[in-house]
C-alpha cells in the first residue's frame, strides 16, 4: 500500500495490534503526532503549562516547578489519527505497517 502513494495524499492509520517493543511504540506515537488535531492539542497543552509555570527564589536564583507532558497521543489498539504522506515517513511507515491498516482517505 505504502508504494501506492504519493506526496500530499491523506492517509488514516488504525492501530490493529500494539507492538511489544518500545522502538515500534515510539515510532507510532510519533506518527500519531502528525495528526492536525493531536497536534494542535499538544501545542495548547504545551502552552497551558507554560501559564500555570511556577516560578520560586531559592538560593538567590529563579527555580521553575513545570508539569509533565500531556500524553495526548497514546499507542493503543483501536486508535485512529490521518496524516498527509510524505516520502520521509515511508520507512517509518514500513516498519510498522504489520501494526497498522492503512487506508486513503
């Protein structure tokens, strides 16, 4: 399926079996975060943590108490995302694509 695209085409992944090692793992939360929706939610997730950011004195100097990342973008099976293909992600894509059905959109 993967040679059958080209630039610019939407594509919807869903996850048909989580993997069981953490490379394969990364690699599909990173794919996930291609999505235009998980990405806007990431960038105001990011910027929220930024305004509750606690800032305090200790030792002369400014310490900052930050929040952990939002995990909006989890390898789970049954989760959907679509993404425009590009060729960079092709490997990517082919590394894990017994984890995943792809179809255009």
């Amino acid at each position: 399926m993967i040679d059958t695209l080209s630039a610019g085409d939407t594509i919807k992944c869903t996850i048909n079996k989580v993997p069981n090692n953490k490379g394969s793992v990364d690699t599909i939360t990173r794919l996930m975060r291609r999505d235009p929706d998980i990405k806007r939610g990431l960038a105001r997730a990011q910027r929220m943590r930024r305004q509750r950011m606690h800032a305090y004195i200790r030792g002369g100097r400014m310490w900052y108490s930050r929040e952990k990342a939002a995990q909006i973008a989890i390898c789970e099976q049954g989760n959907t995302w679509s993404m425009r293909f590009t060729y960079d992600i092709a490997p990517d894509l082919t590394s894990v694509e017994q984890y995943l059905s792809l179809e255009k959109a």
